[in-house]
C-alpha cells in the first residue's frame, strides 16, 4: 500500500476538521475511525471560551494553553473554514469570535456560543413581540411551559405562548428528537400546515425543538417560506440532529474530496523510526493492517472516549503511540470538593503537551515525534467543559496541525 500524506486517527469533530483542511490543500487523506465520534452528542454550536469576547479572552491566556500554541490566525481560518464547510451543505452558521451568539437551550435558558447554526440563532428574540414555543405531542424531553417560565426571565416584555402541536409521529408513541427529525425528512409539509394554525406574523418567532431533518437546512427551506414569523430550533438531548447536520456536513465535504474513509477501524499501536512515524496498525478479524503515512494527526479525544486510559492511579497513558501524558500529581489535585465548582477541574487538565507545531514533548520539552501531531481533547493543560472551549479547540488545533 502506497503511503498517505496523511493519517488522520479519530472521526470526532478534530478528527473530520483535520481531514478536510488536509483534502482541501490537495493532499491524500486516509481517515481511521472507530465508533460514530462526539458530534451526535453536541449541541451543533462551536465554542471557542466562555467570554464576551472570545478572540481577546484568548489572547489574554496564559502560554501553556493549547490555543496558544494554536495561534490565533489558526484559531481564526478554523473558524472561516468549518463555516464555509457547513454551507457548502446548506448549513448556514453566523457568528464571529469578537462575539457571542445567544442560543435557547431545552429547558429554556441561554447559552452563548461564537458559531451558531443559522436554525438556532436565538438574537433576533429582542426584535419580537409574541414567541410561541411549541411542543410535539409524542416528543420527550421538551416541555413547552418549561421553557416558557425560564425564558420570561430573559424577556419580560414578551407575549409567551406554549402551544402543543399534534402531528402524528409514530401513532402516538414516545419519540425523540433524533426520531422527529427522521420522520419529518420529506415529509415538512405536515409541521409547516401545523405552524400556519399558529396565525404568527412578522413581529413573531416560534421556537421549536431541533427537528428540522438531519441533512443541513433542507427541511427549513422547505417551511420557512409558508410562516411568517421567525423559526428558532433549541438544543436538546442527545443524540442531537444539530450535530449531527454537522457530522453530515463534515463526512460530505471529505468523500467529494477523496478521502479514503475506514470506519470500524482500531488503531492499536504506529510504527515508528526514530523520531519519525512510518504508519500506524489496525486491528483485524484475521490480522492486523498497516497503514503507511508520511504525517499522522492523532485525535482519539481524552479520558471520555478513550483516547487516554488510567487503569491505575496517577498512571494515566495514551495507547497507540505510547506518548507521555500531563496529570496533576497527588489525590487532592485529582478533583475539587464541589462537582459543580468555579475552578477547572484536575482531572480535566489530563492530555497530551506539545509544541507549537503540536508534537508531542517528554517532560523535558524535547519532541517525540516529528511528523505525529496532536489535536482536539487529547491535548493537556486546559479544562475544555469548564472553560467552554472543547469545539474551537478541536477545529483549531486540527487546522493547525493540518496546515503544518
């Protein structure tokens, strides 16, 4: 087998970023998958920090975070790229990183994200004067009134109604998102005539559970022109068709550019020459394969997909390629008191350093490997969960280390 001039390991967010920059600069890309990736379990939107203002917050961290060794001109072309990509199938997202975008979650708060599906695009609320918030019969996990009360709290000076639309999904059966989402592909006219009995004009929005299909904006396209008022999707509870649009989105944009994509695919260990990576191994039924590679990019994730394993205390590893891993030493930095607390926690902190070219360092700071970069949530040194940085991490540092 010829080599690839890339191997990317891992089909999560940092994984398909990775693999798309790469094809996009004319390179061969072979992706290595395994399992379905995070994407279904997200919200569709990409955070990049919990800060008004985004790009200056990153500016301002200190130097042993990921983003900065990233760059910001990386941090900012990820951005432009994933948005590009995403349109391309007919995925729409606004946003910018001097901003945050609000977004209705699926109880009925905000939450602030910098690049948001043009669907769930929750700053045009301010400009209306009656929201309806509408509810599915059938549909679990969204509660109309729910959402009604927490959002008063957001806009006092709006007209609420919580409405219930019956539009006979699987004979009344309990059914998900994910399951109206499917059932509603080809079939938007049924929620379309449901919305038209709303009576909404153009001084109105109506919030919807995250339904739309799960192929880009195909089924709003279809709807948005018979209602007046404004359409607005939430999040929701996994598995979530936002991102899974994105998912979508990303997998498109790679087989229309080549990229040789092998799913079930477990990486087990690489093969090396000194400080270069010569290919990686795949398990097998019958036996194993090698994949040769001029550059390898590894983005298995952290603890939570098991791009890094503990089977014992303080002895943290990454599995493939062997490769050192940062984890605050001593019990009592392991975690704080509090689950929910205003510090990040230890535990989270657990990755992979590396340099700016995002090679993995030993303890000393000397590069391991010269053609292996790191990416996404196996880097060490930043609590993406608590910072609210995990998705522009991801995109980042993939674009980053494809670019190299």
């Amino acid at each position: 087998m010829r080599p690839a001039d890339l191997i990317v390991i891992g089909g999560g967010l940092a994984g398909l970023t990775a693999a798309a920059v790469a094809a996009n600069r004319g390179q061969k890309v072979t992706l290595l998958t395994y399992g379905s990736g995070s994407l279904p379990l997200a919200s569709g939107a990409i955070d990049f920090l919990n800060a008004k203002a985004p790009d200056a917050a990153i500016k301002a961290l200190s130097a042993h975070h990921p983003y900065k060794k990233i760059g910001f001109k990386s941090i900012d072309a990820a951005a432009k790229f994933l948005c590009d990509v995403a349109a391309q199938a007919n995925l729409p997202y606004v946003g910018r990183l001097s901003a945050q975008i609000p977004v209705v979650t699926a109880v009925g708060t905000l939450k602030y994200s910098a690049l948001v599906p043009e669907s769930m695009d929750a700053s045009r609320l301010a400009d209306k004067r009656r929201i309806f918030v509408a509810g599915i019969n059938g549909l679990k996990d969204f509660y109309a009134s729910m959402l009604v009360d927490n959002l008063k709290k957001y806009f006092p000076d709006k007209i609420f109604d919580a409405v219930k639309l019956d539009l006979d999904l699987l004979g009344g059966r309990d059914i998900t998102c994910m399951d109206a989402a499917q059932l509603l592909t080809g079939n938007e006219q049924s929620l379309a005539d449901a919305l038209k009995d709303l009576n909404s004009t153009d001084a109105d929005a109506i919030i919807l559970p995250p339904i739309l299909g799960l192929e880009g904006n195909d089924a709003r396209t279809v709807i948005k022109p018979q209602i007046r008022a404004d359409i607005i999707e939430t999040t929701c509870l996994p598995p979530s068709p936002p991102g899974i649009r994105l998912q979508r989105a990303l997998i498109k944009y790679l087989q229309r550019s080549g990229v040789r994509i092998y799913e079930n695919s477990k990486v087990v260990r690489g093969v090396g020459d000194g400080k270069k990576i010569t290919g990686v191994v795949v398990e097998g039924a019958v036996r194993e394969k090698i994949f040769p590679a001029r550059k390898v990019i590894l983005a298995t994730g952290g603890f939570y997909s098991g791009g890094i394993v503990m089977r014992d205390f303080d002895t943290p590893r990454e599995p493939i390629f062997d490769l050192p891993v940062f984890f605050p030493m001593g019990e009592g930095n392991w975690s704080n008191r509090g689950l929910f607390d205003n510090r990040p926690q230890g535990f989270s902190m657990t990755g992979i350093f590396t340099d700016d070219k995002l090679n993995p360092v030993d303890e000393n700071g000397a590069v391991i490997y010269d053609n292996l970069h790191v990416v996404g949530a196996n880097l060490g040194g930043a609590d993406f969960i608590f910072e609210r940085s995990l998705g522009g991490v991801a995109i980042a540092s993939a674009y980053r280390a494809a670019t190299i």
